[in-house]
C-alpha cells in the first residue's frame, strides 16, 4: 500500500478590487483643511505654491467664483485658466486640449463642465466648494484614476455636506493644516445708499409745500 503524500493547496486571493467611484475614492488619498469662506483664495494661494507645475483641477459651484479663482491665480503667477458655461465648446475643449499637453496647469470649473472635458493626466484635485450630491465628490476623485490625491477646503456652511460624504464613504478623511495660513476676520460689508431717492423727510416736505 502507498503512501498518500499531501500537497499544499494552492492559495487563493479572494480579494477583489473593486472599480466603482466609491472604491476607486476610498483608495485615493484625501485630505481637508478647514477654513472660513472669506479666506478660502488665499489658503488656496498658499496651499498651490507647491503644485505649480502640476496639472490641477479646482472645483466650485459658480461661474462667478471660477473667474474670480482665475484671475487670483494668474496673479500669483500660476498657469491657470476658468471654464464654465459662459464659454464656448470650442473654447473650453481647447482649454481642455492645453491641460492634456500639459501647456495649462490648473483649470477652474464646475461640475457639469468637468464631466464634459476629458481631461487626462489629472495629479490633484481641488474641491473648493463641496458639492450639494455626494455622488458629484465622487465623480471628481474618479476622473483621476488614481494617478493623483485629492484636496477639499471646508467651510462651516460646507461642513453638512462632508459629513454625508464621510457617512457614506465609512471613513474619516484626514484632516490637515496649511503652513503659513493666517486667518483673518470677515471684512465687513458696507452697505450703499441709493442716490436716486430721496430721503422720507425731504418727500413729506414736497408733499405739503404741493398741499400748500
């Protein structure tokens, strides 16, 4: 009779990587700086000084707010331009084209116009503002594919919308601090008068000299 001679069995990985937009972000490397709204340009300022060779998309919630980032950043001597819906296709596809050759660096956009750009060779991305639908923060870290990390500046008013996403992501993002950053009080608004009108008082008196 033979001897039975056992072999090691051959080890199976059961592990599967999964590729949808929630794993593809759990494996992306995030962090979040706290901040106020009115000082969120010039964190970013200082947050992008290492990054200027890099191609990078901001993400906001207006035009108004790209444009302003836009003209901020060029003043800082980055290579950055704004694309939204005021622009024309071909506009924002040659905006796209540039980023791809890597001849722009830093684009500003919305959401809706990000998913439109194809842009390729993304190594950070920004969400200056974070977004209304948790799927949309998603969406922003699954354009990169993995190739870059991901950065988030949460004000208070933004501070609802990153709990969703931590709740439905069941991990804490890594909460980070910006060297250099001071914050600054919020400048207060000064309110205009209206020219065109005239004072209560002066009315009354017109109105009696009439009645007069």
């Amino acid at each position: 009779m033979s001897e039975q001679i056992d072999t090691p069995q051959k080890k199976i990985d059961t592990e599967t990587i999964y590729h949808d937009q929630r794993s593809v972000a759990l494996r992306t490397p995030q962090s979040i700086y706290f901040v106020k709204e009115h000082d969120k340009m010039s964190m970013l300022g200082l947050l992008l000084n290492d990054y200027k060779q890099t191609q990078v998309v901001i993400v906001v919630k207006s035009k108004k707010k790209a444009d302003a980032l836009s003209t901020f950043l060029t003043s800082k001597e980055f290579n950055a331009t704004a694309v939204h819906g005021n622009h024309r296709q071909t506009q924002q596809q040659e905006a796209a084209s540039k980023f791809n050759a890597g001849t722009l660096h830093v684009i500003i956009t919305t959401d809706m116009i990000l998913k439109t750009l194809a842009l390729e060779n993304i190594k950070l991305v920004v969400s200056y503002d974070m977004p209304d639908d948790t799927q949309e923060y998603y969406n922003r870290l699954a354009f990169m594919k993995e190739l870059g990390v991901a950065m988030a500046l949460i004000s208070p008013e933004d501070e609802p919308y990153l709990d969703e996403i931590e709740y439905n992501m069941k991990k804490g993002i890594e909460e980070k601090e910006v060297a250099g950053f001071v914050a600054t009080d919020k400048p207060k608004q000064t309110v205009k008068k209206d020219k065109t009108k005239k004072p209560r008082h002066s009315k009354n008196k017109m109105k009696k000299e009439k009645e007069v």
